[in-house]
C-alpha cells in the first residue's frame, strides 16, 4: 500500500472509505498510514471545537451541519474499525509472527497480543490442560 496523504477533514471520509474497501477485499491485515488513528482523533476535536463556535455563535444551521458530517465520519470510522478488529480477532488464536505485527498499530499489537495470551489459556482449558 502506497502512503497515504495527510488527513484533513476534506479527505478523510474518501481515505476512510478506500482503507475499509482494502480491508474487505483481503484477508491481510494492511499496514495504516503512520499516526493515523492519530489524524482522525484531530480531526473529531477540530468538528467539536467548530461545534463550539457555532453555538456559541448561535449558528444553529451551521451546527447541524457539522454534527451531520462528524456523526458520517464516525459511522464510516466504526465500520473500518470493527472490520479491522474481527481481522485482529481472528487472527489472534494463531501464532503471531513478526508480519503481521508490523503492520499494526502499537495499540493494535497490544490488543493482539492480549487476545493470543487469553485464547491460548482458554484452549488449554478446553484441551484437559489448566483449569
């Protein structure tokens, strides 16, 4: 996957879009831009600040307005996220080799991780091992 452009707020429902479209299309978990979870966290505090401003303003039209296209975005972000981690989940009771950790986030490998650990416990439980 190529590197994808920084994240603005007039792109990122398109790079949301084509990163879901990725990550339906493969098995593989594909590697995110770098600071990506990052960018969309900025771009979510910049519609709550314009938020802000517009009822301040008392701009109720304008508000609307962006609270239509934060909750779209949020919409797309969860759709991208839940495929993303039913990848993770279901790649977690395999071994995990170094490939498909260095495609995650920090927070993506812990989550990996974590799940290999608990599921590889509750395997050997089903399997006559610990209880």
């Amino acid at each position: 996957m190529e590197e994808m452009k920084v994240l603005t707020r007039k792109n990122i429902r398109d790079e949301l879009l084509s990163l879901l479209r990725m990550e339906i299309k493969s098995r593989k978990i594909h590697k995110l831009p770098t600071g990506f979870y990052d960018s969309y966290k900025k771009i979510l505090n910049e519609y709550e600040q314009e938020c802000e401003r517009a009822i301040e303003e008392k701009a109720i039209d304008e508000y609307l307005r962006i609270k239509e296209e934060k909750t779209r975005l949020e919409n797309d972000f969860r759709d991208f996220l839940n495929r993303r981690l039913e990848k993770i989940c279901s790649s977690s009771p395999y071994e995990v080799d170094r490939d498909a950790l260095a495609v995650l986030s920090g927070p993506e490998k812990a989550l990996m991780l974590e799940l290999q650990a608990i599921l590889s416990r509750y395997s050997s439980q089903f399997l006559g091992g610990e209880q």
